[in-house]
C-alpha cells in the first residue's frame, strides 16, 4: 500500500510541476482552464492507459516515453494488477521524480515575483 501511495504522490506532484511550468507566464485567466482540457486529453491517449504502447507507431511511442502519465499509469499497473515490487516500478519512480524536480526548477526560475 506504501508503494501506492509514492506513486500516486509523485504522480501528483509531476503533474502539478507541469501546470505551474506553463502556467507560469500566463496572464489571462481563461487560458488555464481551455490548457488543462486539452493537455490532460493529448498527455491520456499516449500513456498506455487505453491501449498497450507496443502497438502504437514509432512516432507515437517517442511522445509516449516522454509523457509522466506513461509512467504514472504503467507503476499501478505493475503493483495493482501484476503484484510486483520496487524493482519493477523503480524506472517510473525515478523518472516521475527527475521530471518533477526540472519541471519545478524551471517553473521556478521562469517565475517573477510582481504584485
């Protein structure tokens, strides 16, 4: 159950780097919510979740190995349907976590401080 909940907290927190990344310079506050839409729609259909990435054409499964939900959807997969380990989901861990923490960064450093 641990493992379940690092997975879900590091998905969470992946996901919530990748808003403020490009919601860092956004000024105009209908932008956020046509975004959100469409990226949680283009960042779904090449995860995995709906259709195994074995099948998808190269070009797809390039976006596919860059896409966080990929790997937030291939570690419950492993520990929820196949009863795994750490080994099986490390991979996704590590990149949910190195992803979190450049997207952070960048977000960070993109962000000025105005009132």
């Amino acid at each position: 159950m641990t493992k379940v909940l690092m997975v879900i907290m590091l998905t969470a927190f992946a996901l919530i780097s990748l808003m403020f990344l490009l919601m860092v310079r956004v000024t105009d506050p209908l932008v956020p919510r046509a975004m959100f839409g469409v990226l949680s729609t283009l960042l779904y259909f090449p995860s995995g979740a709906v259709y195994p990435r074995q099948g998808f054409p190269a070009w797809m499964q390039v976006i596919s190995a860059a896409d966080p939900f990929t790997y937030a959807v291939h570690a419950p997969k492993c520990l929820l349907l196949k009863d795994t380990g750490m080994a099986a989901i490390g991979g996704d861990l590590v990149f949910l976590a190195t992803f979190s923490i450049v997207t952070m960064t960048i977000a960070t450093l993109l962000f000025r401080r105005t009132l």
